[in-house]
C-alpha cells in the first residue's frame, strides 16, 4: 500500500504553492488533479508520473465524488505516493474531509497539506484584505453552491447582518439570489460588495459595487470567481496593488 497526500494546490498564482506541496509533487508516481488546480503545477512532476483528471464544473460533475473517493483509494494499492491535488485548501469546501475518512477506513496512510484558500487569497491580490482595523475585526468564509432560497438551508442567513466580512465561494451562479437575501435580512441596498474572477492570476478581473447592483455589473464575469461582501471591498481604491484590471 502506498501513502495519499491529500494536497492543496493554492488559488492559482503557481508561486503560492507551499514548500511541502512542491516536495510532494515532484516526488509523486500519480497525481489525481482537479479543474481548480494551476496545470502548471503538473509540469513539476518527474518523468513517468500519472495523471487523473476529476476535474467539476458547475453543474457538471465529469467524475462523481464518489468515484474520486475510490480513485484515490485505488491508485494507493498500486502506487508508493500518491498526490490528491485539489485547488486552494483541501479542507475549505474541497471535500477533503470525505476523502480522508475514505481512506482512514480502509487503511490507508495519509497526509494532509494545506493550501492558501481564496478565501484570503483573493481578495488580497484584489487589495481587498478581509479584516482591517477599525473596519472590520471578523470574516466569515460561506458555500456560495447552495442556493438562499433552499428550503432547508444550512446557511444562517440572519446572522449575517452583523457580520464584518462575508467571502462566497463558488457563488458567482447564484450572486442575484445571494445579493437578494443579504438586503432581505437588513444588510443596506448601497453595501459594498465585490466580485473576483480568476484571482491571483493574470486573467484575474475585479468588479466592485453594491448589492443592489454587483448581478448587473457581473453578467459576463467567468468563473472561478467569489464574492467579498463588507466595508473592507472600499479599501481596494487605495490598497490595488495587481493585474491590468485594476
């Protein structure tokens, strides 16, 4: 039986990628990579390693999670180190809490490697930092996947009116409905918000508005992207610091 490394590939820009990440990967016999993942990375693999792609999409999903579990599982019978390269952190919404009891129960060694989530990330490429002094003391890191208006949400909703700094991940699909529910529980119509697109890359873009008006302002923004809602987003006029869409 071989060992999986259960690793975080960061947010995109390949030079996030942490020092142990790196050894990993240069060491792996196959890497099982999703769609977040910087491709580059793979480059860093020695001669004669494997690639699996289980990449998602929103909406799409090429390889059931499910499947992925058994995946992984399966390449440790075979190979001596093998790599679960997921984007930015395994435990921030990468389900790789799933895919560690996976393996935990059928006795398989692993290790875990954290990666710099978007949730931080991003918004600091984007010169927003999600806490400032006398700004905002807290932030709250929430799955943009599930819809507001699900009946039974695991979202409290109606404690974030008070909340500082809000980071969505995965939400830019569900942004009108996510906007609607911010003003809905008492968050202001003119309350700063932004979207970030690709961040940490050079196809990194920003738009900035409110949530009365950040849905209209994003139409054609692609995905990956995430929302930042606070008072920490008027920062970014003096704090830009990257990209040419500044």
């Amino acid at each position: 039986m071989g060992k999986v490394y259960l690793t975080g590939a960061g947010p995109g820009d390949i030079e996030l990628l942490t020092l142990k990440a790196f050894r990993v990967i240069k060491e792996a016999d196959v890497i099982i990579y999703d769609r977040l993942a910087n491709p580059d990375i793979l480059k860093e693999a020695k001669n004669g390693c494997h690639f699996v792609y289980v990449g998602k999409e929103d909406g799409k999903h090429i390889v059931p999670q499910d499947d992925i579990n058994e995946i992984i599982y399966q390449n440790s019978l075979k190979h001596e180190n093998v790599v679960r390269l997921k984007g930015g952190d395994p435990f921030v919404f990468g389900r790789g809490g799933e895919e560690a009891l996976y393996l935990q129960e059928r006795g398989i060694k692993y290790d875990i490697i954290p990666g710099i989530t978007s949730a931080i990330s991003a918004p600091a490429y984007a010169g927003i930092p999600v806490t400032h002094r006398g700004v905002a003391v807290s932030f709250r890191v929430v799955t943009g996947h599930e819809s507001p208006n699900k009946k039974e949400s695991q979202i409290p909703w109606k404690n974030f009116k008070t909340d500082d700094t809000i980071v969505f991940l995965m939400g830019l699909h569900n942004l009108p409905e996510i906007s609607k529910k911010l003003i809905e529980v008492g968050k202001p119509n003119d309350y700063p918000c932004a979207v970030i697109s690709k961040g940490t890359t050079k196809e990194q873009i920003v738009v900035v508005g409110t949530l009365e008006n950040i849905v209209e302002k994003t139409n054609d923004i692609p995905t990956p992207a995430l929302i930042v809602v606070g008072k920490v987003v008027q920062l970014r006029e003096q704090l830009k610091w990257f990209g040419e869409n500044v």
